[in-house]
C-alpha cells in the first residue's frame, strides 16, 4: 500500500539524486564538454565574422569560432582563456572536436569580412577544410 | 571553465551588468511562492492537496534560484550542471500541477496506474538529463548552452508542459459541469490561476529560450517576466484560502500572511535603485493591496461568522446536555414499565384466570363478571405496555430481528387455527384460503412476522361484528412477494382514515363506534416491523360499514 502511495516519491527521488550525480561528474569532475568561444580574427587573412562592440554597432570587432574540448582547455590554458595562446589554435596531439571556425560568405553573407582574398594557410591539406566552414583538425596548426 | 567576458559575482548571485529587473522578478516572488507553499502546508501537513501546494512553490522557487544562479555566474562547469534542471523543473511543475488539479477537485489520491503514467513522462527527463541528447557544449563568450541545447530532449519537457497546459482545463471543465455553485467558483479560481500562472511561465522562458537560441533575441531576459505569473496564483490561492477554506488555513493566519506579503513587497522599495525597478515595485504594492483588501473583507466575514457559531455552539451543548438527561430519564422509564409495570400485570391476569376456572375454590355466579373484566384489562394493558416499548426500541434503533427461512402459509394457518376460537365466540367465521404457486417462505424474524398478522386478524376480529374475516395467502412469481390478505366484514374506514391509520397514536373514528380498546399503536408498531424486514402493510376499504382488507407483502424466497 505505502509504496503505491509514494511511488513517484520512491522512483523520482532515486532517480533525481542519479541524475545529479551524473552530471555533477561530468560537468565539475570531468569536465566532458564542448567550449565554444570567440577568438580574434584577422580579415586580411582569413575571412572573418563581424561582432558590434556596443548595442548601436558604433564599433566592429572581427573574431572566429574555437570549439574545443573543456578538460583539453583547462589543461592547456587553466579556467580562465584570456591571454592563453593556446585557446587560440588546435594544437597537434589534442583530442576530439577541436576545430576552428571562420565566416564563410556563401552562407553567412553579409555578416563575414574578407579584406583580402582567401585566408591563408600553413601545414594545412585541403581535405581538411569543411565545406561550408574552415576547420582545422586535430594535428594541423593553424596561423593566424 | 570561466566567461572571461563578465564580471566575477560577489556572494553568488550579486553583480553588475546584468537586467535591473533580474533580482526583482526572482528574489520576491521566489520567496512569495516558498512562503506562501510553507505557510499552507505547516497549516495541515497531513492535506495532500497542502503537500502538493508546498511542492509546486519549492520547484517553482529552486527553478528560479537555479536561473538567478544561472544569470549571474560565471562558471560554465557549474552553469552546465545545473542547467538540465530546467527542463526537468518545468516538467515536474506541470506534471505536479496536474497533479494538484486532480486533488483538488477530486479530493482524494490520484491512482496508482496515473502515477505510473506521470513517471512515465518524467523518468526520460532524469535518464538522459547529463547525457548530450540535453546538453553538449558551452558558450563561453555569450556565457551560455543555448547552441548545444539537444532539440530532442528540449522538445520533449516542451511537450511536457504543453500537455499541462491542455489537461488541466480539460480537468476541471469535466468537473465543473458536475458541480455545484460554491465549487464551481472554486474551480474557476484555481483554474484560472494555475492556467495563468503555467502559461505565463511556459510562455516567457520558451520563448526566451528559443528565440535567444536562434539568435532572434539578444538575450534570454523576456523569461523574467515570465516569473511574474506565480503572483497571480498565489493571489488566487489567496482567496481560495480565505473565502472558500479550501486549504484548512486559519483566518487569523491568512491575515498574517497578508501582512507579510505586504511588507515583503515594501522592502523590495529599499535596493530598487532605478525608475523601472521601482514602478514595478509599487504595481505590485498596489496588486497585493488590492487583493489583500478582499481578503480582509472575507476575513473579517469570517470572524463574525465565527463567533456566531460559537454562541450557537455553546448553547447547542447545552441543549445537548439537557437532551442526554430527559434521554436517560426516558430509557430509565422504559426499564421500569418492561420490569416492573409489566410483571405485576402478568401475576394479576394469570391469578384473575386461575380465580375464574375455579382453582381456589368455586366463586359465586356473581364473582364472573369482575374476575373477567380484571383479566381483560390486565392483559390489554400489559398489551399496551408492550406496545409502548415497542415504539420505544423502533424509534431507538434498538428492535432486534433474527432472521430465518420459514414458511409463511404454514405460519398463518397455524395462526387462524389458533384464533379460530376467538372468532367464534364473536360468532364471526375465520376462514383461511391460499393460492400459491410457490412453496411460500420468507426470510424474516418469525416471531415478529406471528406478531403482525396476529395483530391484524386480532383487529379484523375486534372490528367485525357480524359475518366473517378471511385470511388469503397468495404469492406473485413476478413480484417475488408474497401477500397476506385479512378481509373482515367490519366497520370498514373512510379515506381520511386510511391515509392516517397507520401513524402512531392513530385509531379510525369508526372504532368509538364499537366500544374497543386501544392504543393506536398496534398497525404502527406492525407497518415499522413489515418494512424493517422488506415487507410492507397496505390498508384499503371501499368506506364505512364496508369492511377492510389489509395486506402484509414479504419478499419471498426463490
């Protein structure tokens, strides 16, 4: 009788304290997750998206998309990216999911900035450029 | 990792560059709705319907900690944790508010079969809350998850609250059509409140959520108003507890809780630093006034009602008190009139008897006549007596009938053989005639079942002067009853007089007409007797001088 009474009570609880401690471990202990960050840009290199520094856009910034793997980011820059070169690159040796996203015009239009034609780039086959962004994989070095 | 972009916050939650209405809209009515669900449940901690309240308002309020929490810090480790507690938070909102409803106008638990439904609906939200179906990744520039949200998993506590949304009115509308007034009010107020406050709340923070996560929006902070809504149910449960005690909490309660909420609200004037804060704080003021005016109002209704009550109260126990005492006094008199009256009366006839048939010696001619009309009389009182005490037990509860199968032709016969004599004395025939089709038995208490039709032959007998009293035991196979028929050929009763005959007290005006005794009680006692044991007794006469026919319907036995 009692445990059709509280029966969410005897399965929810159980199951809650489950999913705390799952994400407890994967999210502070493990840090199992994609970072995603800005990152300066050069648009006389590479083709870049265009940020507005205030609500009335008075003034642009260029910059690119870093996706990384946290537990990579910590052991290579610590909590905190700012002034930490390596943020700014996919290192060679760096596991999964690292990638480096610049504006491409053909779908992001009006919202890249390309100064001069084409970015340029070194220890970087072509294969390894995405279609509609430019990534570089793990092993490859970017220059920016 | 850190949103290198924002500032740290100082205690958890304090920092600059955030919306000035973010603390507005979530420290006050977090705590609104935490006190308000407390109050309620400390007020009958046994009350489900309480328990539910209280469970709503702590998910509700750790929803917006987490969001507060989620607003101001910087930490996306920490910002990711507890992130899928959103989703499962609306989900157990909505499904606890279905809950609620379901208590609310049913009074009672839910079954087992829907708690398993509403698990069912909850427990993917827990399994996969950690997994990347919810959440991947963090956007450590603009501080947030929204671009690695699972659409999924998102869409599914969506469907989650949606389906709240629809059940509950679905709900209540179905009750409501079977209602009475004062519920349907009920139904109307909490319905409305509970709408309102699930869609404001769905409403503002899905759509926040999802134009901020396409880029509409630049923010999320259209789910701040979205909080709001929660003041508009607790204004409604407001009322429901003071106008309609639908959560057992006291008035002078509901008059502090009033009173906390105000100064709550008022204290809210002392860190709202800009215009926008402030205007909000005095709307408000003035919202919870305005309702708290109605709540006193009711409250104070309350209070006079009550102590009208109380003066009625009081003298009802008194009255009560009185009552037991003529109610013993009368079970007292009952006791001595079956010991003590009818005792003597037994001993008086019995020795008028043995007087008469000569056992103490022969007895003058002359000495007949008052011997004869000692034993009459002693026996027709201790009759009456015994009437007396049957009204007593019937009108008490206490009339004890031992229920058996016997057969009820065979029974009545016996009893026409027995009376047959009576009869003839009167030089009245007593003539006994059936037609059944059946055996005949009944399931009843024989000795009462003797005792009626005695009573009616006896009376049959008593009303007759002249001709005969036919007693005729029929059965209806479609009915199931079998009908004990006495027919005289006596005085018969005018229609005002069957309506009437068989209330207590109650003789014919036609018996004056033959000089016998009575009580009144004797077709009263009997009718409470016939319907006790599923029968009944009808009276019928074509009119005075025409004679009657009274008819005992048992329920046979197949």
């Amino acid at each position: 009788m009692n445990f059709k009474k509280y029966f969410l009570l005897y399965t929810l609880i159980p199951l809650a304290i489950l999913s705390i401690a799952s994400s407890y471990y994967r999210f502070i202990v493990t840090e199992d997750y994609l970072v995603e960050y800005e990152e300066e840009c050069n648009p006389e290199v590479n083709s870049c998206f265009i940020g507005c520094k205030d609500d009335d856009c008075s003034a642009e910034y260029y910059y690119c998309l870093v996706t990384k793997h946290a537990s990579q980011l910590m052991t290579q820059c610590g909590p905190d990216i700012t002034d930490c070169e390596s943020a700014q690159v996919c290192l060679p040796g760096e596991k999964g999911d690292c990638s480096v996203t610049f504006c491409d015009i053909e779908t992001d239009g009006d919202a890249c900035e390309v100064i001069e034609m084409g970015p340029t780039y070194e220890n970087v086959e072509p294969s390894e450029v995405i279609n509609n962004t430019t990534s570089v994989e793990i092993g490859a070095e970017l220059i920016i | 990792m850190i949103c290198y972009l924002y500032p740290e916050p100082s205690y958890l939650f304090f920092t600059t560059g955030i919306p000035e209405l973010l603390y507005y809209s979530h420290i006050p009515t977090a705590i609104f709705a935490i006190l308000i669900g407390l109050y309620v449940f400390l007020n009958a901690k046994k009350s489900l319907l309480n328990k539910l309240l209280f469970l709503i308002t702590l998910i509700f309020s750790l929803w917006t900690f987490f969001n507060l929490f989620a607003w101001t810090n910087i930490n996306g480790n920490f910002i990711l944790f507890i992130w899928p507690y959103f989703g499962i938070l609306s989900a157990l909102l909505s499904i606890l508010s279905i809950y609620f409803v379901y208590v609310f106008i049913n009074q009672k638990d839910i079954s087992f079969r829907l708690k398993i439904v509403f698990f069912t609906l909850l427990a993917p939200l827990f399994i996969f809350a950690h997994t990347n179906l919810n959440l991947s990744g963090f956007n450590i520039t603009y501080c947030d998850p929204y671009g690695f949200e699972g659409i999924v998993y998102k869409y599914y506590y969506i469907f989650v609250s949606v389906l709240s949304l629809i059940w509950i009115p679905i709900l209540l509308i179905k009750k409501y059509l079977i209602s009475d007034i004062n519920l349907r009010k009920q139904i109307i107020l909490l319905g409305t409140g509970v709408e309102l406050f699930l869609l404001t709340f769905f409403l503002a923070t899905f759509v926040a959520s999802y134009f901020s996560g396409i880029g509409v929006l630049g923010d999320s902070r259209i789910e701040l108003y979205g909080l709001f809504g929660v003041l508009i149910f607790i204004g409604f449960i407001g009322v429901l507890i003071t106008k309609f005690k639908t959560f057992r909490v006291g008035i002078i309660a509901s008059q502090g809780l009033l009173v906390s909420l105000v100064i709550l609200i008022s204290s809210q004037f002392t860190y709202s630093d800009s215009q926008t804060a402030t205007v909000l704080t005095s709307i408000t003021l003035i919202f919870t006034g305005a309702i708290g005016i109605i709540l006193v109002r009711s409250v104070k209704k309350e209070i006079r009602q009550r102590q009208e009550i109380e003066s009625l109260a009081t003298k009802l126990e008194k009255v009560n008190v009185r009552l037991k005492q003529l109610d013993k006094l009368k079970s007292e008199f009952v006791s001595i009139a079956s010991h003590q009256l009818r005792s003597p009366l037994t001993s008086i006839a019995g020795y008028a008897s043995l007087l008469r048939e000569g056992n103490f010696g022969v007895l003058p001619a002359k000495m007949k006549e008052p011997i004869d009309r000692i034993e009459r009389s002693a026996r027709f009182m201790a009759e009456s007596i015994e009437d007396y005490l049957n009204v007593s037990r019937i009108e008490s509860g206490n009339m004890k009938y031992h229920l058996t199968d016997f057969n009820l032709r065979d029974e009545t016969e016996k009893l026409c053989n027995d009376l047959r004599s009576q009869a003839l004395r009167k030089g009245l025939i007593l003539l006994f005639r059936t037609d059944m089709t059946a055996k005949g038995f009944v399931n009843a208490d024989l000795g009462k079942i003797q005792q009626v039709i005695h009573n009616l032959i006896n009376n049959a007998i008593k009303y007759s002067q002249r001709g005969s009293v036919t007693v005729y035991v029929k059965d209806d196979i479609k009915k199931r009853v079998i009908n004990v028929e006495i027919i005289d050929t006596g005085i018969g009763m005018s229609q005002s007089t069957l309506h009437s005959i068989f209330q207590k007290f109650e003789r014919g005006d036609e018996a004056n007409t033959v000089n016998v005794a009575g009580t009144g009680l004797g077709l009263y006692v009997a009718q409470k007797m016939a319907e006790a044991m599923g029968g009944n007794i009808s009276a019928h006469s074509e009119g005075e001088g025409k004679g009657s026919r009274f008819v005992l319907a048992l329920p046979m036995v197949m």
